[in-house]
C-alpha cells in the first residue's frame, strides 16, 4: 500500500468518523435535554410536564446548533480541499 492510498484511506475514516459523531452528537443532545426535563418534572411533581417540553426544546436546539456547526466546518473543509 502505497503512501497516497494510506491518505485516502484516513481521510475516509476521518469523514466516517465525523458524520457518525454528528449523529450522536443529535440523538444525546436530544435524550439529555429530555432526561433533564422528565427528572425535574418528577422531583417538583409537575403534571403538566412543561419542563420536559421546555427542556427537550433545548436539546433539539442544541442539536441543531451542532448539526449547523459541523456542516460550516465541512463546508470551510471542502473549499480548502478544492483550491489544494
């Protein structure tokens, strides 16, 4: 194996790598916020579960917020890619 079919064989494991750590990156951000709220709304004994709403909303926020973060570095990844 040469030294140009180990680059590209890295960098195909280091994009692998990042598309599934964005993946987790939204479901936990999701189940954390969930989790956060559904535990408050057990220890004040709420019966609206508003807290778990509110909080879950956060999670997909945060979500979000990584998902838009990781598709601007990508994208500044590939334009340097294409001028090398």
């Amino acid at each position: 194996m040469n030294r140009d079919e180990r680059r590209n064989k890295v960098k195909f494991y280091m994009e692998l790598y990042d598309a599934s750590t964005i993946g987790f990156r939204v479901v936990f951000s999701v189940l954390i916020g969930g989790g956060i709220g559904w535990w408050l709304d057990k220890k004040f004994h709420s019966s609206y579960h508003w807290l778990l709403f509110i909080f879950l909303f956060f999670g997909i926020v945060a979500a979000f917020k990584a998902m838009f973060y990781e598709a601007k570095r990508e994208g500044g990844n590939n334009n340097k890619d294409k001028k090398a």
